[in-house]
C-alpha cells in the first residue's frame, strides 16, 4: 500500500498527534477519579512521566497508544508500508524505552500499569483492571 500523503503532509499529520490528555487518557483519568482515587498528572521527575501518579501508594499508571507502543496482537498496531526501516526502529525504540523506564520505576520501589487504547473501550474490563491494581490505595477524602 502506498502513502497517499506526501512526507511532508505526512510529518505534518505525525506532529499532531498528542502525547497528554488524549482521549484514552481522559477515559481512564475520569474512571479512576469517579472510583474516588485522586492522582498527579504527568511527573517530570519520574522515569516514563506517568500518566497517572499516586504517590503515597508509589503506583503508575501509563496509558498507551496501541499504534506507538506497540500493543501485541491489536489490530491498531500496524506498521506503515513507507519507510518501513525508520518506522521499525522508531518502533523499537519506543518499546525499549517503556520497558526500561518502567525497570527503572520498580527498582525504585514504583509499581506499573499499562492500559492499552484499545482497553478502554470496555469499560467494564477497564474498571475491573483499575481497581484490581489500586485496591490497597486508599481513597481520596
């Protein structure tokens, strides 16, 4: 399949995308906030910056794009037929980058979670993962 953009329009489109406050982010920020659970956003000073951060339970969460972090098996990780060779190593960077920012996280004493994009479309699945993790996290007053 050829790119019907040109690389110009294509890079164009690729900055667009946003790395904060995406929709799935907004997802699982709200569910986790109706469950009563408050968090900190985005922490510079942590490996990864987290999506979500609960610091007195020293809990993670991280929401990934299925596409960019590369969500085995999802349907929405595919791989552009142009420039296979840079996407294939942008791709494995991203993956190796998460894994080693969340190895730094655990031996710092962080627990991690990663909710794929593709996971919060069900939102009964979703909750069950959020609370299973954060149960022990008291909740907010």
């Amino acid at each position: 399949m050829v790119d019907n953009l040109s690389q110009r329009e294509r890079s164009a489109l690729m900055a667009r995308i946003r790395d904060k406050n995406t929709k799935p982010e907004m997802a699982v920020r709200r569910m986790v906030h109706g469950m009563g659970f408050r968090f900190r956003l985005h922490r510079r000073d942590l490996p990864g910056t987290p999506d979500l951060v609960f610091p007195m339970h020293r809990k993670v969460i991280f929401v990934h794009g299925c596409f960019w972090h590369r969500h085995v098996g999802c349907k929405r990780t595919t791989t552009p037929r142009s420039n296979e060779v840079f996407w294939q190593r942008k791709f494995d960077a991203n993956v190796a980058r998460d894994r080693n920012k969340i190895s730094e996280l655990k031996r710092n004493g962080w627990l991690s979670l990663v909710i794929w994009e593709c996971e919060t479309e069900e939102a009964n699945k979703l909750e069950r993962k959020l609370r299973q993790f954060l149960q022990g996290a008291h909740r907010g007053r």
